[in-house]
C-alpha cells in the first residue's frame, strides 16, 4: 500500500514539473526575451524631454535628466546630448542618460551710454548680445552720434543673445545757406564773405589773364545759388599776371 502511494506521488511531482517547465517555456520566457529585446537606440537631441518620453515609452525605455548646461541658442528643457549615443543598441526596460539645455548663459549688460553708435554694437557683439532698435534724437549742441540711452539698463542680468535697443543723440541739421556769387570779386573781400558765412575756403587756383585785376576771383564751385551747408569747402579760381 505504501509503494502504491509513493508511485502516485512520484508520478504526480512527475506531472507538476512538466506543467511548470511548459508554463515557463510557453508563458515566462516569452514575455522575459520581449521585454529585454535590444532595439537602436534613436536620436532625441534637439527634442523636449517630454517628447522624448513619448518615443522611447514605445520601446519601453525611461528617460532621466542627469543635469543641464548652458547653451548659447538651444532653448531651455532641449535635450543636447544622450547616452546611449544615437544608433547604438540598448535593451527594453533600461534608462537613457541625457543633457539638457538651461538656455543661453546670463550676463550682466554693459553701459553703452556716450558710445558712438558702431562702437556700441561692437561692444554688444563682443558680449554676445544683439543690436536691435536705433532710435535717432536730434539733440541741439551735439557735435556727434552717440548713445543716450539704452533698454534693458546697464547692470541688467541678461541672457547671451538678447536684443538690446538704444536712442542715439544725433546733431542738429545743418542750416542750409544759399551761395552767393564771388566772381568778380577780390579775393580779399570773397574771404571775408566766406569766413562770416561758416565756409571753409580750400587752397585758390590761380589762373594767368590780363582781362581783371590780380586777385579777381573768376570761378566758384559750388556755383553761386545753390544751397550749402556751413562747414562745407568751396573752391575759387583768382586771376594773376
């Protein structure tokens, strides 16, 4: 009787081992080798990480944000670089390392003001920051283009790559005044005229002719008439023996 029993036990863990190794075989096993399947890893940098999450979930594979570094034009929160690289292989079930964007590095702006217009934009260019609008302020006793003033402030924290604008002091326009006509005059006299109306006089040709006196202005340019601004040269041909 006890041989009887002992044979059905036998025959009976006989059975259940056969079922256990079918299960492992037909149900385990499968689901272990498809979740640990190696896939090629695909290229998220220049993604969000949330768009990153969403492409490799499909793969089964996790995302994790190891730290972020500054980036003079990739926009916060983009991913700058990834492990594994792209193409390489890696299991279901594992993690991705990578590198975000923080955005550009801050700067303190430097004071623009009483630069000339193109040394303005050359010291924002050497800080990494752009110029945007140039506003001109014709300002009276202004004797160059220089900066007044300028938006952000001096001083401001300011990411690398911003637009700054600025208001530039232009001088006053210069008053216009109509030539008069110095041929046949001394040359004398045509310098007084000249140097009473804001001229400045270039160095006098001289042309030989007996037909006026020495020191006859004979031509002018520009011509008598025309509208000139002060500080402008003008040029005299003279007479002489």
């Amino acid at each position: 009787m006890k041989l009887w029993k002992f044979l059905l036990l036998m025959v009976g863990m006989v059975v259940l081992g056969g079922v256990a190794v079918l299960g492992i075989n037909f149900l385990v096993l499968p689901q272990i080798i498809h979740q640990n399947k190696v896939v090629v890893m695909p290229d998220i940098r220049g993604m969000s990480v949330a768009g990153a999450e969403t492409q490799l979930r499909r793969d089964d594979l996790e995302v994790v944000v190891r730290r972020s570094m500054p980036h003079p034009t990739i926009p916060e929160g983009m991913i700058l670089d990834q492990v594994p690289a792209p193409q390489k292989g890696i299991r279901g079930g594992r993690t991705v390392s990578v590198i975000t964007s923080s955005g550009p590095p801050a700067g303190s702006l430097p004071d623009l003001k009483g630069l000339g217009l193109r040394q303005a934009e050359i010291t924002l260019q050497r800080e990494n920051y752009r110029l945007g609008r140039v506003l001109q302020l014709r300002q009276p006793g202004a004797t160059q283009t220089v900066v007044q003033y300028q938006s952000p402030e001096p001083g401001q924290e300011l990411y690398k790559g911003a637009v700054v604008d600025l208001v530039v002091a232009v001088p006053p326009a210069a008053e216009l005044v109509r030539m008069p006509d110095l041929r046949g005059t001394s040359l004398y006299r045509a310098r007084q005229i000249i140097s009473a109306a804001g001229f400045v006089l270039a160095p006098v040709t001289y042309e030989r002719t007996g037909a006026v006196e020495p020191n006859t202005v004979l031509e002018q340019d520009p011509p008598a008439g025309k509208r000139i601004a002060k500080g402008e040269r003008l040029e005299l041909v003279a007479s002489s023996r």
